[in-house]
C-alpha cells in the first residue's frame, strides 16, 4: 500500500522509541530508512525496524550511549558510539569531518563502536549538501568469499562518494563491493527461482545457480572487487581499532551482544583545492557532458551516479507517498514491538 513519507517517517520512529530510543536519535534513523525507501532502495528501509527493535529489546543496541568525540588532529577524530545506533552516530561522524574540513580542508572521521549504519549515501550527501565532497565506507558481517576462498571473510563493504554541482544536481554514488545483495538471494529463494551464474558459491567455492546451496557471495570484478572490499576494511576496521576481516560480528548471530562495527567519513572542502565555485561549476559541465553522451543500443540516455534515486523520489512524491508491503505496514501500525525473530539466525541455512 502507499505510505505518505511522513507517516511511513513516523510510523518507524514511533517504534524506534517505543523500544526506548531518545527522540532524536529514532527521528535521525527513521529518517535515514526514508531516505532510502523513498528512493526504492527498500532493503534498507522500512523492512529493517523489526531487526532492530529486536536488537534493542535483546540488549544489542545502547538505547542511552554514552558516545564520545575526540579530536585526534587538525583534520582528524574519532567518534566512538558506545555500540549505540549506527545512524545517528554516522550523521554525528559526518557533522564532525565537514566541521574539520570548513577549517582545514578536509576531515577525516573514524565513527567506532556502533551498529547498522544502513545506506551509506546518505551521509555522502550531507557533505554534498555542505557543499563538499563526501566519502563514506562502512564494515558489514562476513558473508563474501576473498578472491579464490571458499569461505566467507569480508562483508558486503560498501563505498559511497557524493559531490556538489553548481546546481541542484548532487552526484551520489553507492554501492556494495559484491555482485549482488543478500536480499537478492533471499528473494530468488522465497519464489522457488534460481540465480544467475557468478553471484554466490557453494561450500567449495563453486559457482552456484540454486540460492539453497549458497555459502557466500562474491565480490564484483574477481580480485579487483576484493581489494575494494579489502581497502573498505582496512579504512574502517583496522584503522579505527575495531574488529576487521572475518571477526566482525554478525547481524544476526547474537542480537544481546553490541556489533562493534566500524564506519568512516571524509570530507573534502573544494575550496582547499581548486575553488569551490570552480569545482561546482566544473562539475556541472561534467554531468552535462555525460548526459550528452550518445546512449548505447537499449539505452535512453547515460546517467549519472544518482541521477535515477533523484527520477525515484520525484515519482513516490508524485504516486503520494511510499509502497510499503501490507505485512510491514500492519506490523508498523501495531503495538507489537517485533513480530518475527532474527536472533542468532545463520542467513545461509534459512
Ligand atoms: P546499486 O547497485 O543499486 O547502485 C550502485 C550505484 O550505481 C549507485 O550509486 C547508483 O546510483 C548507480 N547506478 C545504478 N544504476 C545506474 C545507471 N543506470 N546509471 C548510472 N548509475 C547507476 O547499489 P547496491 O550495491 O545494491 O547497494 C545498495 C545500498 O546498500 C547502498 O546504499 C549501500 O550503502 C547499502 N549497503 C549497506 C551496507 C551496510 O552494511 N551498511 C552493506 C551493503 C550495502
């Protein structure tokens, strides 16, 4: 059914507070879960407030953190979340680096200790908004095999990068370094199909078409794809001092215990480097370029990272408001804080 944004908004915030989070930081991620439906970007919206309010209940997410800033050097500091929710602590993390960068070109942000922190553009796009170039990469739980491996080691590790144009244009790019998401299998599953050749292996590390028989997933481009994921881990894992590699936690393993997971955000002022005028109006000519590239057979024309979010959210407002499947919207309207289980769940045997 269609959701009008702001109730589906206030539908997961009042659910994120009935669990016992503080206004504010149940507004930020109700916000950051709209951000990403209303741009269809479902697997990471309103289907997520359930695991959530799960975690909470379980004692896996501080509802009261006790998080802390510190201001490492001129441009850099860590912001560590007491295992608190992964959202707000990231737009904290973003506030911080674009403060550092008004001042001195640039700041680097190491948000440590905290849980999911969702779509990770978003944070990109605050800096774009700011009028600087954000970059964000954040660690999620072992579920892909390194390049040659036949078990999983790294995460789905996504990488974002969004700048600003001279014009209401925002380029917003983000994605995760594997071939598919988890949810794709998931989905292939629940309907009885089978999946493309090269998105998931078995317990050998053998390509596999029938989703009951994946053991992990496969980075995108073979071994370049890993170093991608490899560097995301390096940049917001080992760096950070939180656990890397195959010892993150898992999302559904232990819903009692806090994730420790590590995320980091950069912002990068244009006016340290070429101008911000200049940068914004070189980017502008950029995209107008692009979009003037002849489009290749079954194409309509060439994109531009963000540019189909933006045509998304400009349909949801139009149609008035968000699809939203029945089952989760009758959950949302309920007092039950979560209906289904996600506690240690192994996502492969389900
Ligand atoms: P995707 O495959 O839907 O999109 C990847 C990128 O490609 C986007 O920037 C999009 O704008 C661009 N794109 C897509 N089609 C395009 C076209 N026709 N022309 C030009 N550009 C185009 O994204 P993916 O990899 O499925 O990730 C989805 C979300 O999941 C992201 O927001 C990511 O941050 C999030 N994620 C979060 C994780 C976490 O643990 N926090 C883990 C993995 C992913």
């Amino acid at each position: 059914m269609l959701v009008p944004r702001e109730e589906l908004k206030e539908l997961m915030k009042r659910k994120f507070m009935a669990a016992g989070m503080h206004d504010d930081d149940a507004d930020a991620q109700a916000e950051v879960l709209t951000w990403s439906s209303e741009r269809g970007l479902h697997s990471h919206g309103e289907v997520r407030v359930e695991y959530y309010t799960e975690r909470i209940s379980k004692g896996g997410m501080t509802v009261d953190p006790q998080w802390t800033w510190t201001q490492t050097g001129p441009c850099t500091g860590i912001l560590d979340g007491d295992n608190g929710c992964g959202y707000p602590m990231a737009i904290r993390g973003m506030e911080k680096a674009i403060e550092l960068a008004k001042e001195s070109g640039i700041g680097v942000v190491g948000v440590a200790n905290v849980s999911h922190t969702g779509a990770i553009g978003y944070y990109t796009e605050m800096a774009a908004k700011a009028g600087m170039i954000g970059l964000s990469c954040t660690q999620s739980d072992p579920m892909v095999i390194p390049y040659g491996g036949a078990e999983p080691f790294y995460g789905t590790n996504p990488i974002a990068l969004a700048a600003p144009t001279a014009d209401e244009r925002i380029v917003s790019f983000d994605m995760a370094t594997t071939v598919q998401a988890w949810g794709k299998i998931l989905d292939a599953k629940s309907a009885g199909r089978s999946i493309p050749e090269g998105w998931a292996v078995d317990e050998d590390g053998l390509p596999v078409t029938d989703p009951k028989l994946v053991n992990a997933l496969v980075a995108i481009a073979g071994p370049k794809g890993y170093g991608l994921m490899m560097m995301v881990d390096i940049l917001s894992g080992v760096l950070l001092g939180v656990p890397a590699g195959k010892n993150v936690s898992s999302m559904y393993h232990d819903l009692s215990e806090g994730r420790r997971l590590g995320h980091l955000n950069v912002a990068i002022n244009p006016e340290f480097f070429c101008g911000d005028a200049a940068f914004r109006a070189h980017m502008s000519e950029v995209l107008d370029e692009l979009g003037a590239v002849k489009p290749g057979v079954g194409f309509d024309k060439v994109y531009y990272p963000g540019e189909r979010a933006q045509m998304r959210i400009k349909a949801t407002a139009e149609a008035g408001g968000i699809e939203v499947v029945d089952d989760i919207y009758d959950y949302l309207v309920s007092d039950d804080l979560y209906r289904r289980s996600w506690d240690h769940k192994n996502r492969f045997a389900e």
